[in-house]
C-alpha cells in the first residue's frame, strides 16, 4: 500500500528570477597581453620585455617599455629572444634589420634586465 493519496499540490513555482546574469565581468580583465615575437604566445605586458628601435635606430631593450620608437615584446627568456632574431620576425617587427653584434648585446642586456627586475 504504497499510494498515500496526496493532494498533488500542483507546483506553480514560478521558478523565479531569471538567472542572475552572469557577471559581465567576462574578458574584462585589465591585463593587456602582448605577442612574444618569439614564441608566438600571448602573455601579460609585465611578462615579457619590449625591444625598441628608438627614433636614432638603435636597438635597445625597454624594461620600462615607455621609450619611444617602433617596438616588439619578447618573453624575457634569451631563448625567446633569439628565436625572435633568429627568425626575422624581430627585424620584421622593428621594421629594420639587426646586426649580429647588436643581437649580442641584445642578449647581454637581456640578462641584466632580469637580474634588476626582482619579480
Ligand atoms: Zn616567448
């Protein structure tokens, strides 16, 4: 006997409140991402290290990344840095060619700027 006879209270509930939007939040992170010529992926600004040609042509790197000139990121990884000359796409970025003496300063500065750059 197991039919206990209910009154089957029909369940009006209006299931109330549409789902509370979802937080438009989505992708609205302030965290720019940059390109690492590189490796091709994109990572947080503060990740990586910009690489500028300034307005005299040099090239130089740009911890601050507030020196003007034409400029390309690059994780701060030599490894990244030279597979970014290595394959042009550095030169191609800054739009100019870069000398082999110039790389090698590159990759000097590049280890300096990470031993200041207490993370
Ligand atoms: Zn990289």
């Amino acid at each position: 006997m197991e039919d206990p006879k209910r009154s089957k209270a029909t369940k009006t509930e209006k299931s109330a409140a549409a789902p509370a939007k979802q937080s438009a939040a989505q992708g609205n992170k302030k965290m720019p991402l940059r390109r690492c010529v590189g490796c091709g992926e994109s990572k947080p600004k503060k990740e990586l290290i910009r690489v500028v040609r300034t307005p005299e042509a040099d090239i130089i790197l740009d911890p601050t990344g507030k020196k003007s000139g034409r400029g390309a990121y690059v994780c701060r990884d030599k490894a990244c840095l030279r597979k970014a000359m290595k394959s042009k796409r550095l030169e191609r970025s800054l739009e100019t060619e870069i000398p082999a003496d110039v790389c090698e300063s590159l990759e000097r500065e590049l280890e300096t700027a990470d031993e200041n750059t207490e993370k």
